[in-house]
C-alpha cells in the first residue's frame, strides 16, 4: 500500500532531520576520540562531514514548514537530537548514559511535548 501524501508530508522532515542529526554529530563529538588530531584538521574534517547535514536539514525545514511551525520543527530537532546522542555516546565514545542524564532529557521531552499542545 503506497504511503498518501499526508504521511508523506508529516513523515518525510523528520526522516531528513534524523539523518542529518547523525552527521551533526560526528561533526561536533566525532573528533572527540582522535585527541591527538591537530585542531585545524579536526575543524576542517567537521565541515567536511557537516555539508551533508545541511544537505538534508534545509530541505527537511523547508518542506516541513509546510505541516509545522518553526518551534515544532526545532523541537522535533532537538529530540532527534537527543535520541542520536545517546547512541553515539554509548556506541561511539564508550561513554555510559546516567540516570541523571537520562531524566534531564526525559524533562526535555516533556518540554517538547507543551510545544505541540493546541
């Protein structure tokens, strides 16, 4: 069953905001495990991964724009962003996720939740 263009429109945004969450963050923490990179290079490879992200987010808030408003679509942002850096906390730095950080971004969740009250 094909999705309908409604699905598509609400669906398709957070997809390209996913993805471009991911390259976001390897281009902010990636370089946090190659210490002894020197800092232009490290600045230079960030760019470099962080095109792709802008390649996907200004078409995702720019079609998203169409269903949402400009606080919904950097909430839904914000929570993708969340979302991935636990992951790649976990999974790419080794770094164990808290208690504390785990209810501090459960607020932000709720937070996120007042911003799509009517």
């Amino acid at each position: 069953m094909p999705a309908t263009p409604a699905v598509t429109t609400y669906l398709l945004p957070i997809a390209l905001l996913a993805f471009s969450n991911i390259f976001m963050t390897f281009a902010w923490y990636g370089h946090l495990k190659f210490k002894a990179t020197p800092l232009l290079i490290v600045i230079a490879l960030s760019w470099l991964i962080a095109l792709p992200e802008y390649i996907l987010q200004v078409p995702a808030n720019r079609l998203g724009h169409a269903v949402y408003s400009a606080a919904q679509l950097k909430t839904i942002q914000e929570v993708i962003t969340l979302t991935v850096f636990i992951g790649f906390s976990i999974w790419y730095l080794g770094e164990p996720i808290k208690w504390n950080h785990l209810a501090g971004f459960a607020l932000m969740v709720l937070a996120a939740w007042l911003v799509f009250l009517d």
